[in-house]
C-alpha cells in the first residue's frame, strides 16, 4: 500500500515539474503590437478531419468552399497536399491527394483556372475536371530567389498581376504576370519607427476583398491591409480568437478566417470577420 502510495506521489511530483518546465501552450496569442483596432470573428462552421491545412478560396461557380493543404513531411511518412472540398453546408469535406503537386501555401483563382503557391516561391496550375480540380504544372517564377519561404498569393483584377510576399524578414515582395513571369519587387512600407515592430509579423494567406489587399499573420492573429502599388500597409487589425489564424478568403460578401484547433490539428474553424 505504501508503495503505491509513494508511485502516485512520485507520479504528482512529475507532472508538476514536467508543467513548470514545459508548460502547455497559452490559449491566447500575443498581442498585436501595430493594431489600430480589435475584431472578433463570427463562428460559422467546425469541420474535422482535415490535417495540415493551409489555404481557403471561394468557388463562386460551384458555391461551395475550397481548402488546400501542405503536404505532410515527417522521417516515415511523405505524402502528398491535398484539396478539400467542403459541402455547402459546412458539415463535412471531401479529400482528394494531388501527387505531383507539393505543398499548397495558398491558392487563388485566375479566369477558370486554379492557381497555387508552394513554399518556395513555385507556381502550380490546376484544371477543371468533372467538378474537380487537377494539377497540370508547375512554373518557377521568382528570378533572384528566396530570402525565405513564401505562404501567401493573391490575384488583383484590376492590375492583372500575382502578389505575393516573403513570410519573415524585410517582408519582400513581388509581382508577376498571369503567366507567372516576375515584374518586379518591392518591400512592404510602414513608419521607420514601427520597422522593427513589422518584420516580427509573418505574412501568411492573402486575399482581395471588396478592391483591398488583405494578408494575414498568424503569430499575431492579425490582418494586414496593404496598398499593391506602393507596398504601404494601410491598417493593422487584430483578430480576436484563441486559435491559429491560418488563411482567409472573401466569398465577395464577407472576408472568411480558417483556424486550426492548436489540440485538434485536423479540426478546422471557419468564421467571418466583421469589418466595418
């Protein structure tokens, strides 16, 4: 009996200490140091069985919602990205793998086509096959190179020119035509004294809603309204939610978060987010 005892104890002390040296991770995120406003996403829908996602993009001729995810990469397993299409009324996906694809950062729609960003900068191309979409190929388009990883791509109608933007750093961005071919580059603007305060935000999943430049940060939970021609962030906006802010899309109406459960890795949130 004592013997027990002692284990249970022993068992107690563990636990404590294990808490103390590696404490669970915060529900809540750090604050937005450059937010001028606060938000709180509406919740709409909770989707399980959904790993690793990334992107989110509005079907407008199908109505229904797309999400994209990375390809799982660990020592036994090397699978491939994959597209998830979500019913009409949220409940539940259909997966489908796309072998030759890479991972899908994020995803954009160009006329009738599909247009994917992986990490390192390559452009993928999808075309419509009965309902669905099917990887035809992938282009280089960045000339320089990458000073790091990009998650985020956006299409301007207006301009008819891709952006996209480096993840971390100086926040280097570039603009391509719709065949993929880089225009230039330029760093994204904001005052000499909020610099630093910039380039600890990553820039993640991008989107054009209503004639304005959206980017998302997950490490802040915020979005980031940018001006395409001169790079200048416009407003900073935090999102007010305890999950990891992972893409955003607008259905032409509302501009959409999708989140992922830090405890449930494949159990996706979708919410709207009520700009004024």
């Amino acid at each position: 009996m004592l013997k027990v005892i002692g284990l249970i104890a022993l068992l107690m002390i563990g636990t404590l200490v294990g808490l103390v040296m590696f404490p669970p991770p915060s529900s809540q995120f750090q604050d937005s140091p450059l937010a001028s406003k606060t938000l709180t996403p509406e919740p709409q829908a909770q989707i399980d069985g959904i790993a690793n996602a990334a992107s989110l993009l509005w079907l407008p001729n199908q109505q229904r919602w797309l999400v994209g995810t990375l390809a799982p990469q660990t020592v036994l397993v090397n699978g491939s990205a994959q597209l998830a299409y979500l019913n009409q009324q949220l409940t539940s996906a259909e997966l489908e793998p796309l072998p030759a694809s890479g991972d899908i950062a994020d995803l954009a729609l160009l006329d009738e086509h599909l247009i994917g960003i992986s990490g390192d900068g390559r452009l993928l191309y999808f075309e419509a096959h009965q309902q669905r979409w099917k990887f035809v190929d992938k282009r280089k388009w960045l000339r320089g190179g990458l000073h790091h990883k990009t998650a985020g791509l956006v299409w301007d109608p207006k301009a008819g020119l891709f952006y996209t933007c480096e993840r971390e750093g100086l926040k280097r961005c570039y603009r391509a035509d719709r065949d993929g071919q880089q225009q230039d580059e330029f760093d994204l603007q904001i005052t000499e004294q909020q610099q630093a305060s910039l380039a600890q935000y990553q820039i993640g999943s991008m989107t054009w809603h209503q004639g304005q430049w959206y980017a998302l940060s997950s490490r802040y939970s915020s979005l980031l309204q940018i001006e395409p021609e001169s790079g200048q962030v416009l407003n900073v906006i935090a999102l007010a939610q305890e999950d990891t802010a992972q893409a955003i899309a607008s259905d032409g109406d509302k501009l959409w978060l999708l989140s992922v459960i830090r405890q449930q890795p494949e159990t996706i949130k979708l919410a709207t987010i009520p700009l004024p």
